[in-house]
C-alpha cells in the first residue's frame, strides 16, 4: 500500500486537503486519539484539594474525569454508577465523593460506599457500582490520563533525557490564567502551524525581535517534536546546568508538542500547557492552562505576550482553513530544513 506521506521530506507532499475537510475522516482520527495519553494536570493542583475535576476531559476524549488524592493520585471516572449524572464539578477538600442527584457514595479510589433506599436490592452492590479507574501517569509533577493504555509512554523519557533537570514539580498553578480560545479550523491546521518556526518573521513580529530565525532547532522523537528558541542578544534564558544537553546556548524557549494535541512551552517563567481539543470538522478549541516558577519574568522574552502570539496565530490558521476548501488547492511540499516537525506529524496522523 503507498504511503500518503513519503517517508522521505525532500519528495513527500503535505497532508490532502480532504483530511481537514472530511467528517469521516475527522470521526475516525477523533476516535482513535481518544485513548491514547492527555494532559490532566499538574499535582499542584491537588496540593490542597483531595478532588479535581478534568474540566476539558469530555471534549478531548469523551470520558468525564475526575482526579482524586489519597494513598495516590487516580483518574476515576465522574459519571455516578447509578444514573449517570457527573458527581463533582469543582475541586473540594472532600475525603468522599457524593453524587447531588440521589446521594450514592464512593471513596477516593472508587469504591461504592453507600447508597440510601437500597436495601432490598439483590446483589447488591457489585463490581459495575464502583467507578471506573483509568490508567494515570506522572512525570515531574504532571499528570497524565489513558483510557486504555497502561504502559509509560516513550515521550516520557525523552522529556526527562532533555530537561529533567528542570523542577517542574515545584511550579505554581495559575489559577486566574485558564484561557480558551474557539478556532474555525480544524485541529490539525492548528498543530500544522505549531510545528515549524518557518512563519515566525512574517506573522509574530513581537516574537522574532527576540527570537534568532537563523539559530532556530528542530527534533523529532516518538510521537512528538521538540522545537528550541534560542535568544537573541540578553533577552531571557535558561539557567542550564552542565548536565544539559544544551549546556552553553541561550535558550529562550522549550516547545514540546505531544501527539495527539499537547503542547508543553517551557519559558524561564515556567510553563504554558496548550490543549488542542478538536470540537468538529472545522472548529478547534485551544485551552491555555499556566504554571508558574519565577512570575518576575512572566511579561518578557519569547513567553511574553501569548496572547498576542496565539490571536496572530489564529488569523493565519482560520484563513487556511478557507484554502484548504478550495478546488485549486490539495497539497503541496515540504521545506526540508523548516517543516521537518509537519512533516513528522503527517506520518504518524496518516499511520494511526
């Protein structure tokens, strides 16, 4: 069978047209992408609550989740064994979880409790009155949910090989910074244009004062692209550590990109973590979630001004979107020096 992205960037076309204006095709990606890893939360989150609700879970896989602190930290599901109303809505301190609707019980790792008029029931209760607990994993504070998958993902470790030094574990929530934005596009135009630093001098012109085009880097890895800013002049960098692999450069900026649709941004302010959550053929949903580690340095370098960065953005993906639907257009070619990340998500979109 051919493949529809050639494995060699300097002869492959670009992704057809069709699979960012097919239904069928966005249905059967969408599904398929819903059991693999997502972003859940970072643990300080939980630092004082016992019970955290996965706000954006039901859009970016269908499942309303719920995390929970005991012994360990769980993903459960927040849908009530009984009659299938969501139990929590806000995080509480709670050592219980109680659903408002008709008052059942479970423990904080999912357990049935309790339930009132259920006495006469036969055989009752039953392994289907617990909730469901789904595969969690933790690397460096942040939390990560599969509804399937048990085993520690690959990225993991290329994450901690490149900036395990870092202490993400002692970074700040955010909580007044949850943003969201609503994108006429589809989800994978939004990743398409994430993944390479080629636009950067003709649409963020804030971003490349302080970025240098010419020092730009690119890596791929299993399921995933690193990108690399590095710093113009003394804007602001990374401390690194002689342990770095990129000990002696002036980085301004780490941006991870987890397939399907995570975007890990590390700034010397700490991180900014973008959820790609595809709503529909053509629209997308973007939620902005920070953690902070130095806010002295929030308002400067390469992570200044996001928000301008991502309204820039939004602009050029949206009138992609509109190209994309015209008959002139089904695919182009690959710069083999700047979209080598487009061309890697290609791959492993059309192989999925």
């Amino acid at each position: 069978m051919e493949e529809i992205i050639n494995e060699r960037i300097e002869l492959a076309k670009t992704l057809p047209s069709r699979y960012y204006l097919d239904e069928e095709i966005f249905g059967n990606i969408k599904k398929k992408i819903s059991h693999m890893w997502h972003f859940s939360a970072h643990e300080d989150q939980l630092s004082e609550k016992n019970v955290l609700p996965i706000q954006h879970s039901m859009k970016l896989i269908n499942e309303a989740i719920v995390l929970t602190r005991d012994n360990v930290i769980k993903s459960l599901s927040n849908v009530c064994s009984h009659r299938g109303m969501i139990i929590n809505t806000e995080a509480t301190k709670s050592n219980v979880l109680k659903c408002k609707y008709h008052g059942r019980t479970f423990d904080l790792g999912g357990c049935m409790k309790s339930m009132p008029q259920f006495d006469q029931v036969i055989d009752f209760p039953d392994e289907s009155d617990n909730l469901n607990c789904f595969s969690t994993t933790r690397w460096k504070g942040l939390l990560f949910t599969s509804l399937k998958e048990t085993d520690t993902p690959e990225w993991i470790h290329y994450l901690e090989d490149r900036i395990g030094w870092l202490n993400i574990e002692s970074f700040k929530y955010d909580s007044d910074y949850y943003k969201s934005y609503d994108i006429c596009a589809n989800w994978t135009l939004y990743i398409d244009n994430y993944l390479e630093g080629f636009h950067i001098p003709y649409v963020h012109s804030d971003l490349n004062d302080v970025l240098s085009y010419e020092d730009y880097e690119t890596e791929i890895f299993e399921n995933g692209v690193l990108q690399i800013g590095i710093a113009k002049d003394d804007e602001n960098t990374f401390d690194l550590p002689e342990s770095s692999k990129d000990y002696g450069k002036k980085i301004a900026a780490y941006y991870f990109w987890i397939f399907p649709g995570l975007m890990l941004n590390f700034y010397p302010w700490g991180l900014s973590v973008n959820l790609v959550v595809p709503i529909s053929v053509n629209k997308t949903e973007i939620i902005y979630q920070r953690y902070i580690a130095n806010p002295t340095l929030i308002e400067e370098g390469a992570g200044g001004d996001l928000d301008k960065v991502e309204r820039e953005d939004q602009e050029i993906v949206e009138a992609v979107q509109i190209g994309m639907s015209s008959s002139s257009y089904d695919r182009g070619k690959y710069s083999p020096s700047m979209e080598t990340g487009v061309h890697h998500f290609h791959r492993i979109l059309t192989k999925i």
